[in-house]
C-alpha cells in the first residue's frame, strides 16, 4: 500500500503549467512541521516535494497562495532524468490524488485568477455595485444569518402575523403502552 496524507503549508505561490498534451500540472513544496524542536526550542519542518495534476492543479492553481495550509492525500512517487550536465537526477515526490485548503477562506479576498496572475482562459472580475445596499451580504461567514436555517434572526423572516393562527399550548396524553421502551 502506498498511501500518504500530510498537512502543511505551501512555501510560495504555485504556478499551473501545461504539458503538451494540454493537461495541468503544478509542483510546489509543502512544508510540514515535525513533532520535535531542535535545541533552541524553535519547531522543525521537512519540505516535501508535491505535483498535482489535472482538476486538483487548477484547484491549487485559482485558490492557494504562499502561506496556505493544505491538506494533502495522495501517493509517494520516485522518477529520474538526465540533467542538463547529463548526470541523472533522482525526485522523491508526493503525487496528490485529494487536496484541501484549511486556511480560512477571507470573505474580501478574490481568487487567484481574478487578481491578473495570466491563467489561460481569464474570467475578467465581476463588476462590483457598491451602492447595492445589498453588497457584500449575499451569504457566507459575512452573514449574520449564516447556518441558521429557521430564519428567526434575519428581519427578511416572513413570520405568521395573527396571533390566533400558533396554538397556546400542546396538550398530548401518551399511554406507557405508546412508549417504545
């Protein structure tokens, strides 16, 4: 079985390249802390060697930057090449097959291709209306009503207004014969 999982955080900006058969891929290191300290006290990491490739790269390519803490699950990889002094050079690397961003996601931030960093296939920015009272509040951590589902703090809730219409009380008799225990 050849299985590994790691979280760490990436050491810089990941940049997705194509092969020439048009696929993504992407290389970066993530470094991950050791459980031990060196003797100064100060946490040691490795730093691993990680590719991605195809949805996972462009994932990794349009939402993470340096910094990021990513979850990582994939396989260990070895492959060698020739260099260009024509020595032969061994890689050790984790190849992803499943990968999270753990860093909280900033509500204000736009995603890595928005920002102009030359991605094929650019979707310009979305044009901001910011005299929509409404701006900025579409949902997520931002919103105060965010996961409550029943509505009653959020003064869009369309509550019943006759008073008559919500019983006062529930006055149910149960038998012990109707328990289940």
């Amino acid at each position: 079985m050849n299985r590994v999982s790691l979280i760490g955080r990436i050491t810089k900006d990941p940049e997705v390249r194509y092969s020439q058969s048009g696929s993504a891929y992407v290389m970066f290191t993530l470094a991950v802390n050791r459980t031990q300290r060196d003797a100064n006290g100060q946490t040691m990491a490795d730093f691993i060697s990680i590719t991605a490739f195809g949805q996972q790269a462009e994932f990794i390519g349009r939402y993470v930057k340096k910094g990021n803490q990513l979850g990582i699950a994939g396989r260990i990889q070895t492959r060698n090449y020739q260099g260009n002094d024509g020595q032969t050079r061994y890689v050790t690397e984790v190849v992803v097959d499943q990968v999270e961003n753990l860093t909280p996601r900033d509500p204000n931030a736009q995603p890595a291709y928005q920002q102009g960093n030359g991605y094929p296939n650019q979707q310009p920015a979305r044009q901001q209306n910011y005299n929509n009272p409404s701006y900025g509040n579409q949902g997520g951590y931002s919103n105060p009503s965010y996961g409550n589902n029943n509505g009653y703090n959020n003064p869009s809730y369309n509550a019943p207004k006759n008073d008559d219409a919500q019983p006062e009380s529930f006055n149910v008799e149960v038998a012990d014969d109707d328990l289940p225990f």
